[in-house]
C-alpha cells in the first residue's frame, strides 16, 4: 500500500496542468495497451493478455451447486436474491455492472470519432478508452467462465435505455464530463471492494480466487487511469459538482442492481469514492497505471 504519496482526485488543476496531463496521459496510453485494433475494438496488449488467462485456465475445485440459479437471475432478478448464496449473488452482480458498463460503451464507440478522424489528442485518447472497455467485458466474461458460466450472454438493456446511453456521448462536455467521471471513479470503488469480497466468497477456492483478481487487476489498473485521464476533463466548478454527485450518483446506480446491497455495504462506496486519493491502490497496480502530476504529493 501507498501511504500518503497521492492527493485527493478532487484536488484543482490549471488549465495547462491539465493540457500537459492530456499529452501524458496519451503517452501512457499508447504504450499501455499497445496497437489498436479498430475493427475489433481490441487492443493488441490486452488481447495478448487475454489470451494468456485463456490458454491457462483455472477451474473451480468445486463446480457451481446449481448454475440454474445465475442463469435464472444474471439478467434480471427472478428469485428472491435473499435465496440465493453468496457465490451465485456475486456472479450475477458481477455481470450486471459488466453489463451496465457494455452498453455504454457500445452506444458510445458508434457516434465518437474513429482513429482516423480523431484529430485532438483529447478525441484520440477518448477512442482508446472505449476500446479498452470493450477489453473490460472480455475480461469479465473470463471471470464467469472461469466459475464455469460459458452460456453468458451479453444482452442489451431496453430499447430506452439503450438510447439513453446513445445519446450520453454526444451531450457537450461541460454536461458529460462530471457524470463520466464519477462513473470511472465508481468502477474504481466496486473493483476495490469486489476485490476483498473474493477473499470471502472464494475462500475454499484458492485457484480461481487468485484468477479472479488476476483478471480483476487488469480492469482496475485500465480503470485507475481512466478515472485520472476523466477528472482531467474537468474544471474547477465541474470537479466540486463531481464530488457532489458521488452520493446521488452510486445510490442510483446500486440501487438499480439488487445484489449490490447484499453483498457491499454502499455506505462505505460512497465514503470511499468522497476520499478517493490513489494511496489505497497497491504499489505494483500503480507502477502500471497513471495518475495526474496535480494529484501527487
Ligand atoms: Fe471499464
Ligand atoms: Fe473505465
């Protein structure tokens, strides 16, 4: 653990601050994930990465006792989830802020420039973060295959949603740019307590535990710098509404998926993302993400 070397992500920037983290962060990015695949919305690090989780699979030492109760429920609720058991809760919760996540992005990488025309540093970096959220869901379906759940299918939200989530990238910045990076920051506080709750859920299970957190690790280390590279999108008026969107913004959204109250206590998301500062992400995490200079001590 860090202790103290990193300032809150609330932490105010000047406008060249921010310029010259933009330039960084392109830097960072392009050797991060490596070449980009437009047609594939892949990246050739991650893929690489992927494939080497693929090729070494982990099974559970014990299967899944019933695999009907996640099918039954993954992408709505049917049962009581008081039900079901922990294992099975954390699955389905897994797949709905994947799936949430999923259709986002995919209503976002038709209507934002392609490489080709996207002509700001701004735009370019904005393309490879989609990109490498489509590596997110990949991963995750790793995560559930990896618990023995290979008939996942990623199926889209209702026709309103969907468009709502069209639309979300094509609002101005100013609209956008706080939402989007509470959302990031959101994505950072479930992966941190997703991450305790494998030591919980997946005791019995050291394999596919540490295989869990492998995959998860990857998203998280993506995730970390996204949330650096969105907040710095923000000014100073923006970055004080962001912060007062957290509470709002996570109660809305783990409301909406009934599993998250079981499992998390939501309470302790919304303190954690307030005081978000980067020294709660491991060292080893850290060396292989970004974090804006403005936020370092
Ligand atoms: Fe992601
Ligand atoms: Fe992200």
């Amino acid at each position: 653990m860090g202790s103290g070397k990193f300032l809150s992500v609330f932490s105010p920037a000047t406008e060249e601050e921010r310029k010259a983290n933009f330039d960084d962060y392109w830097e960072f990015t392009q050797q991060h994930g490596g070449e980009l695949f437009e047609e594939d919305r892949d990246l050739a690090i991650k893929r690489a990465k992927l494939k080497s989780f693929q090729d070494n699979p982990v099974k559970l030492r014990k299967p899944l006792a019933d695999p009907d109760a996640f099918y039954r429920n993954y992408v709505e609720m049917k049962d009581d989830p008081k039900s079901l058991d922990k294992m099975t809760l954390m699955l389905t919760c897994i797949y709905k802020f994947a799936r949430h996540e999923w259709v986002g992005i995919k209503g976002a990488w038709d209507v934002v420039p392609d490489m080709a025309n996207s002509h700001s540093v701004e735009d370019k970096i904005s393309r490879v973060h989609l990109a490498e959220e489509f590596c997110h869901v990949r991963l995750f379906d790793e995560m559930l295959r990896t618990c023995g759940l290979d008939k996942v299918e990623w199926v889209p939200l209702g026709p309103i949603s969907e468009k709502v989530y069209e639309q979300f990238p094509k609002f101005p910045g100013f609209l956008m740019d706080t939402p989007a990076f509470v959302t990031e920051l959101m994505g950072v506080t479930f992966y941190c307590h997703l991450h305790k709750l494998f030591d919980d859920v997946l005791a019995d299970e050291p394999e596919v535990r540490e295989r869990m957190k492998a995959l998860l690790d990857e998203i998280t280390i993506d995730e970390v710098a996204h949330v650096g590279q969105r907040r710095n999108f923000i000014g100073p008026t923006g970055i004080k509404i962001s912060e007062w969107l957290v509470s709002p913004f996570y109660s809305m959204f783990f409301k909406d998926i009934p599993e998250v109250a079981l499992l998390f206590d939501v309470k302790q998301m919304i303190d954690d993302g307030k005081a978000f500062d980067f020294n709660s992400i491991p060292q080893h995490m850290i060396d292989r993400s970004w974090v804006p200079t403005y936020c370092k001590a």
